[in-house]
C-alpha cells in the first residue's frame, strides 16, 4: 500500500562550492549538468536545481551559461529546472537572477542571510524583495530556502505584505554550520512554523543528507539530495555522480511503501 503523497526528489546536481578537486564527479560544463539531470531524473528526482559554472569550474550566474543549461536538459528529459538564485557568495543581486529572463519553471529564493563557511550567504530585505518580486514578474514558481529558523519568520512577513502567494514549496536546508541543526527536533520546530498549504523538502548538508532524507520521507515531506550539498554515498566513498544519491532516496521510500513523484505529478502538487 502507497503511504501519502508520491515523494518529490530534487537533485542539487551543481552548486557553487564543490569542486573537481573535492569530487571529480561534479559536472561544470551545460553539456555535463544536462547529462547529470537526465540521470537523476532516469534515477527518480523530478527536479533539477541547477547553478552555472565556468568551464574551469568558476561559479557564474550568466545568463548564456543558464541558457545552454535549460536547452539541453529540456532537449534530454522532462525533469523540472530549477535555477539558483542564491548564486556564489559575494554575488550582487542583478548577477544572481540574470537568468530569470529565461523562465525556468522554478527558481530559489532565500529568505535571510547565514554565516557560510568563512564568508556571509547576504540576503537583505531589499534583496529578497526584488528577487521574490521577479519571480513574480516572469511567473517562475518560488522555492523558498530556509537556513534556519528566522528565515521562515521572514517567508511569513513576505506573505502578509503580498510578497509571496501561498500555497509555497520550502526546501530547509540543515546541518549546514551557521545554520539550523540536523536535529528531528529542529526539522519539529521549523514545520511548527510552515505557512498553511505549505509543500516542504530537507537538503541535509554533508553527513546529514541521507538521515534527513529518511527523516522528510517518513514524516510526509519531500528530498534534495545531490553534489551540491553531499559528496559521498557512504563514510569515505564518493557517489559516483547525483544519480548513486537519489536512488538512496528511491530506495528508502521504496522500503517504506511511498511512491516516487515523476515531473508532472511534482508540476501538479506545486502548482507549477
Ligand atoms: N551557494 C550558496 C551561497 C541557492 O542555490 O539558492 C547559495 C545557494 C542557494 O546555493
Ligand atoms: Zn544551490
């Protein structure tokens, strides 16, 4: 028998931090991202949050690099795109969303600024504002990426000011340092303070991936997994690529009897 709703897989197939010499299996080039996507997606993930990058790996949010990306994963497979608007640290706001013009169907949004690594991931109430505001402009459906707690403080505010319309996916992002902890009671606290009609992921950070992800299963939610938040599959061993993680996934929500969300069910239940 199937438990709740079919389970929505994200695959981070590229951020801005992990590198070649980190993992040689993080994909740089459009060309290599489109080819991650289509295996996450042959895999089960039926979302691809996606950044640029240079072809030496430099983190870029040009928009001809976002352009290569979403024609080639569109002419390999129906996965949704869903493009970073969080960008590199140190990026100012116009750089981060130069690719909105393109309308992918979803695209990140952050709610407030975090402590990342040794630097600072700003995101200012004017910030936000002009990214939520043209999202809104090209209709590209939000997910809103919370670091920790205050920042769904701030999704709530952005909701009664009209900033953002429910209903709203959230993606909470744990275990990162500066951030929420990796905790089932922080994951409690957080949904505590989810807005109605809310869908919501977790995007466990390094370690914290694949218990976070059993965590979100079990208790109804949706996953991110993928290279830009883990790189291994086990202690000490590489996933050998994005695809090794979401069949984790797949595999755990198999064992527990909830069906995989193939990209139109996820269309449907986020009203993309
Ligand atoms: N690279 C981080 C500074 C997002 O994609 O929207 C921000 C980030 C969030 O990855
Ligand atoms: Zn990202």
């Amino acid at each position: 028998m199937s438990q709740g709703e079919p389970l929505i897989i994200t695959a981070a197939v590229v951020g801005a931090e992990t590198m070649r010499e980190d993992t040689p299996y993080v994909p740089y080039t459009p060309e290599e991202i489109a080819a991650e996507a289509r295996l996450a997606r042959e895999a089960g993930a039926s979302i691809a949050h996606v950044h640029g990058r240079k072809a030496d790996g430099t983190p870029t949010q040009d928009k001809e690099t976002f352009s290569q990306i979403l024609d080639k994963i569109q002419d390999r497979t129906d996965i949704i795109v869903q493009f970073s608007t969080g960008g590199a640290v140190g990026m100012d706001v116009e750089e981060r969303i130069a690719g909105l013009q393109l309308g992918p169907e979803m695209a990140t949004l952050t709610t407030g600024t975090v402590n990342f690594g040794n630097s600072i991931f700003a995101n200012s109430l004017p910030t936000i504002k002009t990214i939520a505001e043209r999202l809104s402009e090209y209709d590209i459906t939000p997910e809103i990426e919370v670091f920790d707690s205050g920042m769904l403080r701030t999704a709530n505010y952005l909701i009664d000011r009209g900033f953002l319309k429910p209903p709203l996916h959230f993606d909470f992002v744990m275990g990162m340092p500066g951030g929420i902890g990796p905790r089932p009671r922080d994951l409690e606290y957080l949904l505590e303070m989810l807005p109605e009609e809310s869908t919501w992921s977790v995007a466990g950070i390094g370690k914290y991936e694949l218990p976070l992800a059993r965590e979100a299963i079990e208790r109804g939610g949706h996953v991110r997994v993928g290279l830009e938040d883990n790189i291994y599959v086990d202690k000490n061993q590489l996933a050998e690529g994005n695809a090794e993680l979401v069949e984790r996934v797949v595999d755990m929500a198999e064992s527990i009897g909830r069906d995989i969300a193939n990209p139109d069910e996820a269309r449907e239940m986020l009203k993309i």
